[in-house]
C-alpha cells in the first residue's frame, strides 16, 4: 500500500480489516517491523481518538512516533501558490511538507475543511500539497472530505460483531448538531460501505442533506427515519453539514436525534457513533449509556485500523 | 497496587518510600516490567515537574508513554450528567475516559479545583469520573484536593535526609501568595505525615487557614509561625487559599514569608517546597540560594515517586 | 564536546562535519551510544526544523526524548535577579532549569531575542541562565544571537556538494522581509565560514546592516548585492534586522529578493536558506522551485548535525 487516503488505496476491504483484527489479537506480533522507522503525525486541527489511537498502533508496530501540532507548535502554512508571502503565513507547503519528508518516513496528516468553498475543500488541497510536496507515504488522519481510518474502524466493528449468514443492514442516519460539521465521516462512511457490499447499505437524512453522490452511490437514500431504520442490524449515527447549501445548517428538527424510541422498529440495532458526540443533541443518554450502544468499542478498533494501514505500508517499502 | 489517588492506595508509606529510593539507586532494574505497556498522561491543566518527572518514570521501566494535553490539544470535557450538551463541551467524560482507557494500561490524569464550590472540588468530581469511566488504573498527577506523587516525593526526601534515631520534627508553615492556590498539597502533605507516623508534624498558619479537619487529623495548628518552628529539622512551606472561606485569600500578611530570619530557632531546618516557587512572595532569595533550601534534590525526587508508583500498578495486573 | 552554543564549543569544524556525514551514511551505527539517557527539548518560541530533526537525530543515537513547550504547556519564567514575583512570572529559571536538570542528562533549549534590548539579546541572557543553573549539558536549538545547529548544517551541506580542489565563493546575502528577525542565522552562518576557513566568504547587505564585528570577523562587506554575488558557488540568502539600529527595519528594498536574475552572474551557484522562507518576498518562486535551490537537502541535514553534536556530547560523559 502506497498510501492512505481513501477506500481505493487498499488492497480490499475484506483483507485489510482481516489484518486488522489480527492485531487485535495479538497486537505485538509484528513489533520488528517499524524499527528505526519514524512516523510524523502532523495535526493542523485537534484530535483525541485519531492522535491517541495512531500513536499506540505505530509503537505497536515499533515505529517511532513524532507527534506535531503545526498549528499551536508551530505556524500558519501557505497553502497557495504564487503568493507574496507578505501576510500571516510563515511558511509555504512546499517547504514545510518536503522538509518533513526528509525526517519521516511515513507521513499521517490530519487536515479539515473550510466548509467555505466546496470546490477547494472537495478538491482536498490541504491532504494532496502535502502528497505533492513530501516525498513519503501519507496517511490520512482526516481530510477535507473523506476520514478513511474511521470508516476502517467501522468495518471492522460490524465484521467482528455479525455472525449470522445474511447481511447485516446498516443504517447511517444523520442527526442534529449546533455546529455545522464536515462531510468527512458520512462520506467515508458511505463509500467504504458501498466498496465492501457485505452489508445492506441505506442512507436516511433529512432533504437538502443529499452528499455528493461519488461517495453515496446507489445507496438507498430514505427521508423518514422510521423507515429507514426498521430491520437495521447497525444504526450509524453522524451530524453533517449541508453539502448542496455547503457547510450550511438548513434542518434543526431534534426529531432526528436517535432515543430509545428512534431504535423501536430496528432489529436491536446496535448503535454505533464516531464520536466525540454530543449527548441529548446527536443521541440521547439512554442510547449511549444503554446496551445497544457500541460506540466504546467502536473507538478502542481505531487502534487495529491504524496498525492494519501502517503495516501494510511499511511492508511496501 | 490498584489506583493512586491518595496516601489510602499504598500499602504502606515507609515500603513505598523504600521502593521509591530503591529505583533512585538503580534506575533501571525494571526495564522489562513495563514493555508493550503504554501510560497515558493527561492534562486538563499546566504542570512541569510532575509531567517531566512521571514521563521518565515510565520510560525507566519500560513504558510507553502518550502526554496528551486535552486543554489544548484536545477540547472542553463535559463533567455532568444529563445535561443537553449544546454548549462550549465537545466530548463529555464518559466517552472521553472510556476511550482513552481502550488504548492506556494506565492513565494518570492532572485535574484542578475550580475553587469556587467546596462541595464538588471535595467530592473529587473530576478524577473520580475518570476512574468511573475509564476502566484502568487510574495515577492523580494531581486532583482538586490531594497531590500525592508529591507528598510520596516530600516523604523519600526526608527518609533518604534523616539518620538520627529520634523522630524529626517536620513544621508546614502557610506562606502568602498573590493568587488563590488550591489546598491539594498541604491536604496531601498532611495525609501522609500523619499515615507514615514516623515524624512530629505540625502545623502552622494564619487564623482562618485551617485546612480540612479529614487531612490534618489530630496534628497540632500553631497560629504563631515562630513558636511553631522552634527545633523544627524541616520546614515544609507552602501557601493554599482558604478552605473555610473557600477558595478566598484572608490574609496577606508578608511577615509569613520564610526567611532567613525565620528560620533562626529551627534546628538548622531543611526548607522544603513543591515549586513552583514565586521567590520573595513564598520565600525569600536568601533562603532559596542559601544551604538549608534542598527543593531541587525533592523536586529530583519526583521521578522515584512517580516510579515506584507505577511499578506497583504494574505488578498488581 | 560538553555543550553546544557556538561554533567555540566544537572539536574542529571538518571534524564535526565529517562526524555528521558519517551518521548520514549509517544513521543508527550508535543506537546503543544514547541507550537510558533522556534529552530534554524546551521550547521557550516554536520551532518545525531543529525540533523534529533533534528529535529524530536523539532517537537515532538511542535516547528518549522529552519535547516541552514551556510557553504553551507551562508557563513564563522569571529570568531577573532579586525580584520580588507578585505578577506575571510563575516560576524563576533559577528553579525550572536546575530541577529539569534533575530529569534530563542533556538540555536542548531554544529561546529567543527580545530585539528590543541589545544588551540583554547579545549577553544571552537567556539560556546563559540555563548553562548556569541546569548543571547538564545544554545544546542550543537557537538562542538570542546564535543558531550553530543551522550553521554546523550548512557546512555539511556545501562540505558534501562541493567537490573541487579550489575553495568554494560562498557569498550570505541579505534580502527583504516583513518582520523584524533576530540576526542568529547570519550571525552564526558568519561565525561558522571563518572558523571553518575552507571558504572564501563574502556578506552583501544594505548600508546599516552589519553585522556584530565579533561574528562577521574579517569577511568582506560589500553593498552592491550584484558585485558581491558574482562568481558565488554558493548564495546564502536571509534576512535580519538591523543589529546598528537595533531590531528595527531600515530597508525595505525589494530589489535585495533573490530571482534568477539575482544569480545570473553567480557560477552557477546553489542557493540556501534556513527556512522557513517567506516566498516571493525574501526569495522568488523561480528559485525555490528551480534547480540551483538546494534548501530541502540542507533541511535534510539537520539531522545529522543534531546527532553528530549528541553524540560527541554522550561520548564525553
């Protein structure tokens, strides 16, 4: 593996989930791996799980870890090219991702959308200077647009979860929020779903949420959350912003916050959030602090998705 | 050893102080007891000493080490229940704790009182939702009301100080400060005074100072700070604000600050203090540059404590 | 070598840069020279390049590593004598460096001129303190008027470009920029060539730049940027202010930008910066981005330098 960005840069999803949940297993195993191999991590917005998670998994691997918060540790970047560098900005991308490239030898950014401009923010600027510019592979802690070690993460908690022989039925339902929050998670969601096809995939949001259709695909898209979610096996729960009226809150209705009522007509869903999430506004305390909540576990898998991703990258070089 | 929240979760002050100064003679004959174990070291607020001193610790016994500073690095915890989280708190305790308890062996956590609400900084509101939640050992680096990486470190530092067969007369004596302290300190120094038994401690401080009843037990409180010192072989200096009128600073009296003058009638007392230390507001110059000060060697004590501490934790899982 | 402050501090400069070149070649043949030793990294400003190279290079040679933003994850010091600490200063240097002493077997600090006081920036108030009270071995990551892991750098980097039997014309040019920057690059740049004395060396600057005489020694001043620049093998470009009248900008001439036109009487030469670089301002597009720049081979480098002074620091406890 190259690189990690999205779900095409993997060689399958079934096969990296199942080198996944190997490390669970047996997390140590490969401990030779990373040695005298250096992973930056370069955070240009905050992180718990992503930072916390990753981190663990390269010292798994034996790697040595650099964790850089350029935002708080160390400057603005300039993103864009042909500027007078006369203003806020101390540094170009080009400088600063080359330069990095030089110390790391796997590179794991976590970049974040302006929700201003869909063009530039759907073009993915930010994650594809420093992919121009390093020199060494990338690893995605989060881009503009897609949050792929978070939807490896979901894979493997529905794989090792279901055992029965029909598919599961998974539901990604958006939810309330107070601030308008990015695309990321949904879309990734959606097309790693929609790549693995091991699940009866169905989108519910309210109108005017449509995502970009690139990562909804032929998903079912259902306006009532009632419907949508009667038989589910999984209820995905995520707030987004608008992506037609982009990075605009156009629906408040709490209606769509997932309670105990919500989950009724499921098949004892298991409810599963990417967290952090905020409680009595996304989903309510009885959800969360309820059986059918599996986000905990949900977040503690985020660690066997980073060690599958920079293992399969170390063996490549 | 299960947590390290006070003086209650050792199994005995002078064995632990043992431990402690064992590993000061031999820093590293426990190398192996904490390989693929990683230690969790979060912030909620600034700390040098106890996060400098810890992180050795742990990498002395092997440990991996994640320092997460979840005031900056991260985002506003939510700490009570129920509530509809539609303000300024991105991620509440529960998930926090939980989460970060799926990738830690231990986690030691740095909390604060808010000195404003004796009742919720003396229930230990904070910390304890990390022991709640978090489903792992669970070390203070500090809590609203006790420190006792830093009391174990005064304790070492007068064990490894004192040879003489009688029992050391050891005085805290209350020093001004232009801000309102916490009471975590002194509260902690007394806890542990009073469970080693080994010295004749006392107390002493302006009238209205008097610390919680639960922490300084039945050692005697001299209001007059040159009576109290009188033969005193350590003088353990600290200011707190109070804890009757809570959270307030009822006295500004600077003929409290420890000088040389002060020290006249102790026994050629050793100055201790847990630093920071504002110079010539706590104590003066002449006593801080002077023979009696032995704050660095207590504050290089740090690293014993907090490692006999974890090695503890270790063994027991 | 017992500390790193300036180029006084080193055996020899071809020694320490063959030293360098070496650990470039074989990065980890002294994994076991730094095995149970800990630096300290303290940042009192921020930091991208000497940071993650010195982090990078400690952990080649086996060390752990400690990185502190005392700025951010702590808070000020007091770096005056005698003063009485009821304002803003939390903690005196007198006391943070000698207890960080106690945790660390090597001290790498970076702080920075005030460039309001000549006397105090040029006396390195600074981290003369932390010489005086850490009782370690203390590595400049930048000081007040200083950079010598930036200078040893750039010696390897022309040392292993340049590979004829005369001496390479290796000519520093001043070039515009927005703010006020301290003179520790030129400074140290200039202090370096002449101690290295295998150059022949030239400054080019406007009238009312030069340099403290103690750094630019005997080296030519010329002010015509394109008289100096001709038959230059090497152009180092940087901005500074004025150290005559002291901090201030006194020319803002954007004909000093270094652009291909700059270097077409130069032979050819390689063009370097320390980074980061502000574009278009301190040097154009068409250089950084053409191939006479060599400023992400000399970023590269940084590693090696930190490690060669690590460990000729190890090798001397």
């Amino acid at each position: 593996m190259k690189q990690f960005i999205s779900v095409e840069d993997v060689p399958g999803v079934p096969q990296i989930a199942d080198i996944a949940l190997d490390y669970k297993k047996n997390p140590f195993k490969d401990k030779g791996l990373g040695e005298n191999k250096t992973l930056g991590m370069i955070f240009l917005n905050p992180s718990l799980r992503t930072r916390l998670s990753t981190q663990v998994a390269a010292r798994n691997l034996g790697m040595e870890v650099v964790v850089f918060n350029i935002d708080k540790e160390g400057w603005a970047l300039e993103m864009n090219d042909g500027v007078v560098m006369n203003g806020s900005t101390t540094e170009h991308v080009k400088e600063a991702a080359a330069v990095m490239g030089q110390y790391f030898d796997i590179m794991a950014i976590r970049t974040f959308p302006g929700l201003k401009d869909k063009e530039e923010d759907y073009t993915e600027k930010y994650i594809n200077q420093f992919i121009k510019y390093a020199g060494k592979p990338i690893v995605s802690l989060e881009s503009a647009t897609l949050h792929p070690l978070q939807s490896l993460t979901d894979v493997i908690t529905i794989r090792e979860r279901w055992n029965q022989p029909r598919k599961p039925k998974v539901v990604m339902t958006w939810a309330p929020h107070v601030r308008a929050l990015p695309q990321a998670v949904p879309n990734s969601f959606a097309q790693w779903m929609n790549a693995w096809g091991e699940v009866d995939f169905v989108i519910t949001h309210p109108e005017g949420y449509e995502l970009d259709p690139k990562f909804s695909g032929k998903a079912p898209i259902i306006h009532n959350q009632k419907e949508a979610l009667e038989g589910a096996d999984f209820v995905y729960v995520k707030n987004w912003s608008s992506y037609k009226d982009y990075g605009k809150i156009t629906c408040t209705d709490q209606s769509w916050m997932v309670t105990n009522e919500t989950l009724k007509d499921t098949n004892n869903a298991s409810v599963m959030h990417c967290l952090p999430v905020r409680r009595n506004v996304v989903i309510a305390d009885e959800v969360l602090d309820g059986p059918q909540s599996i986000v905990i576990q949900e977040a503690g898998n985020r660690t066997w998705a980073a060690q599958a991703v920079l293992s399969e990258i170390l063996k490549a070089r």
